[in-house]
C-alpha cells in the first residue's frame, strides 16, 4: 500500500521563490514594494512588474480633485466679493428707480401695473416685494439679490464645467465668470438680468443631468428652471434654441458630438 503524499506548506523551491529574486541563470527579477513595509512576492518567470503602469503605488489625486466643493465654491465667494463690494454706494438709476417704485407698492396695485406696463417684469417685481417687505428698501437690500443671484450663477457655472470637462475646467470657467465686467456690474443692479443669469445655467446644468439619465423627475427639474428663467425675463428664453440643437445632436449623432462626454 503506497503512502499518502503530505502536502507541502513551505515556500515552493520554483524560480519564483529563489533567493534574492533571481530566475534560473542569475537573471534578476524586480521586486514591488508593499504598503505596509513588506516585500510583495517576486514576480513569476517572464512576468515583469511595473508599479508605475499597474498602479500599485500610491495615487495622488490632484487638489482640486480631492476637494470637489472647491470648484464651485470659489468662483462664487469670489463674485459674490465683487458684488458685494461698493453695493450702496451709487445712487439707484432710472431703472432702478422702477424696480424700488413697483416693489414697494401694495400687491394689489403692483398686479394692476403689471397689466399695463413691464407685464414681462411683473414676477420679479413680485419676488422684490417680498423681499423688500423683510430687509427694507434701500439701495443696498435692493441690489442684494443680483448679488447673491451673479454669486449663484457663477458656483452653477463651475459645477457644469467640471461635468462636461473636468474639474479644473469648471473652476477655471467660474473664475472667469467672476472677473468678467458685465459681472460686477448686473450683481450690482436691482433689475431682473442676475436672476435670468443664473437660471440660465441651472437650465443647462439640468438638461445635461437628464440627457445623461433620462428620467421624469430629471426632466421636470429642467422644466421648472425654463420656466423660472422665462418668468425672471421673457427674453431669455431664446437660450432654448441652444438647448434644441444640443438635443437634437444627442439624438442624431450621439453624445460625445454633442458635447457631452467631454470629461469621459
């Protein structure tokens, strides 16, 4: 009766496992290093280890990378610091003058002078009431809105940025927007130009999210912010013809022509 072969637990005699990491004939096989100090074993006989193409090491994500809030955070603090600075300092301009005038008007007559001028206005002079009804109606509570509203609008911009082309993109675009002239001068406006601003990105930040998903609640977050956009200021609304062609170029041709896997 032949005996039962005991397995063998210790290290195996094969080329892998020869002394100093060394193949039959003295060639020398690379050792990777571990992260807990240790010595990975050796590598098998005609397999070359690369930590640098594997990706064993450590990777360093970029800064910007590992803090995402960055990206939009900044570009708003940033412009809301430029709205911000000097806000009451000019006196209100005619058209300002308009805004405080129908603001501060009881609703009743607010909606009777919408029926007969600046209807297109009417719901941002509405949201003005309310607000001039809690802080007042100096020049400063009055501008504050387009202030928070250019700060909004500029974070929005960053956040679509970074998901079409990266996050180094999107915080470079909010940056960008902050220091532009047009800027500072609607964040310091009591008119309805900052609020479309930044419901036009919203819009376009919306219809990617549901080109990318399509779903009904995705869809119905799109067609609130149109709809806010075209009630802060009707002209605004020709940003659809923008928004047409890029579904249009999603349906016919695919994604990536459209623009949309940019950052993929």
């Amino acid at each position: 009766m032949s005996a039962c072969p005991i397995p063998h637990h210790g290290p195996h005699p094969g080329p892998a496992n020869t002394r100093g990491g060394e193949r039959p004939g003295g060639e020398a096989v690379p050792r990777v290093g571990r992260s807990d100090g240790g010595q990975a074993p050796a590598a098998r006989p005609g397999l070359v280890w690369d930590a640098r193409r594997v990706g064993i090491l450590s990777v360093k994500r970029h800064p910007v990378a590992a803090r995402g809030w960055w990206v939009w955070v900044a570009p708003a603090l940033a412009t809301l610091a430029v709205g911000l600075f000097g806000l009451g300092h000019a006196q209100p301009w005619r058209d300002e003058l308009a805004t405080w005038s129908a603001a501060t008007r009881p609703v009743g007559d607010l909606i009777r002078l919408t029926g007969t001028v600046d209807a297109a206005t009417g719901p941002y002079y509405l949201l003005l009431h309310g607000w001039v009804t809690i802080f007042g109606d100096s020049a400063t509570a009055l501008r504050l809105p387009s202030a928070l509203a250019m700060a909004t609008a500029a974070g929005l911009t960053a956040v679509l940025g970074r998901r079409l082309l990266g996050a180094r993109a999107g915080l470079l675009a909010g940056l960008l927007l902050a220091v532009l002239p047009g800027t500072s001068r609607y964040a310091q406006e009591a008119r309805p130009y900052a609020l479309a601003s930044s419901l036009a990105v919203l819009a376009a930040l919306l219809l990617v999210r549901a080109l990318d998903r399509p779903t009904w609640p995705r869809w119905a977050g799109y067609a609130a912010a149109v709809a806010g956009l075209g009630l802060a200021h009707l002209l605004a609304l020709t940003l659809l013809a923008a928004h047409a062609v890029v579904v249009l170029l999603a349906w016919w041709r695919g994604r990536a022509v459209a623009g949309l896997d940019a950052a993929s």
